[in-house]
C-alpha cells in the first residue's frame, strides 16, 4: 500500500542522485565573470601592443622578438585549475601542428613564475608561460576579470586569445573562451588565416 512516507522514502535515492550529479557539474560550469575594468581588447587588424614578461624559466620574453612568426597569445585565469589545465594540455598535445605552420604558443596568466615553473614541471608542458603578476599586461589587452565565486583570486586574467601574424599584427580573436577543443579551433583559424594570406 502506497503512503506518503512510502513514496518520500522510495524518492530519496533519485534526491540525492540529482544532488551529486549537480556537484559534478558546478565545476565545470563557469563562473559569471565581472571585468575588473573597462578596456576593450585591442582591435583585429591593429598592432598587437608589445610587453616583455618572464617565464616559467626566469628569461624575459618579449612580443616584439617573436616577429616573423605567428604567435597564440592566450590569456588563463589560474595555474591548474580545472579548465585552465585542460586548455594549456591542449595546447601542449598538439604542439608539433603549431610548429608545422611556424607558430608559438605563449600562455599568460597572473601566477607568478615559481608557480607557472612548477606547474610546467609537474604536468609536463614547456611551451612559454609568461607572468604578468602586475597585471599590466592582462589590463593592456582588455582580458582582466574577477570572479565573485573567488574573491580571494581579485583580479586575474579572463580567458581570451589573440592570434598575431609574423609581422605583429592581431588577425583573429576569441573573447570569453571554452577550453575544451580551443586549441582544434585555434590550429583550424591559423590555417585559414595563413591560406589567405598566400
């Protein structure tokens, strides 16, 4: 005989089914972001703006010194968080297809060099991570935000990537990245920007 308490009882486990599923999820879903300032990104078709940073091995790097190749320039919010590793990952996997169409990827986030040394290190990336712990640069390319999830981050760089050519100029831009298979549309947009440039 079917009661109340009986059918509260018989739905408890789907309650709490649909409860942990949510748990799994939340992760994965990103946090609304509130940009810190009012810089727009630099524009498509204008001159990428030149910075030297260092990277996770202490050497300053600066734009200007990779001309003559096309550079990914990719702003992350957080070493090794979960969307950030599964971007960076990416990016480190498909590796030799951005060598083959003579391009660099470069990763900048707010993290200091220790910690993007050893993140490098742990997860086995070694292409460049830059840090930008003034948070000059992040403001300069209009990729600042806060997360109000993570007050205790404050400002940290928002997730946007700018392809720049070999001569130094910005011909394509992704605002408010999905790290998942970023990097598969990022080789897809160079190899159509490099087949119109021909």
């Amino acid at each position: 005989m079917r009661t109340p308490r009986n059918e509260a009882l018989r739905a408890l486990p789907y309650f709490f089914l649909t409860i942990a599923l949510l748990g799994m999820a939340l992760p994965a879903i990103h946090a609304p972001a509130i940009h810190a300032d009012g810089n727009p990104p630099p524009a498509v078709g204008t001159m990428a703006p030149d910075f030297t940073l260092n990277s996770q091995e202490g050497t300053a790097i600066s734009l200007h010194s990779l001309r003559g190749k096309w550079v990914v320039l990719y702003f992350y919010p957080k070493d090794r968080t979960q969307g950030c590793t599964i971007e960076a990952h990416a990016f480190q996997r498909d590796q030799a297809q951005y060598e083959a169409k003579n391009a660099i990827v470069v990763g900048v986030s707010v993290d200091t060099v220790e910690s993007h040394k050893d993140w490098c290190a742990k997860d086995g990336m070694n292409f460049k991570m830059l840090s930008d712990a003034d948070k000059q640069v992040v403001a300069l390319y209009g990729s600042t935000m806060t997360i109000p999830q993570m007050p205790q981050w404050g400002t940290v760089a928002a997730r946007n990537t700018f392809i720049i050519d070999p001569s130094g100029k910005i011909q394509k831009e992704f605002i408010k990245v999905n790290p998942t298979g970023h990097s598969e549309e990022v080789l897809a947009a160079l190899a159509d920007l490099q087949k119109n440039a021909k």
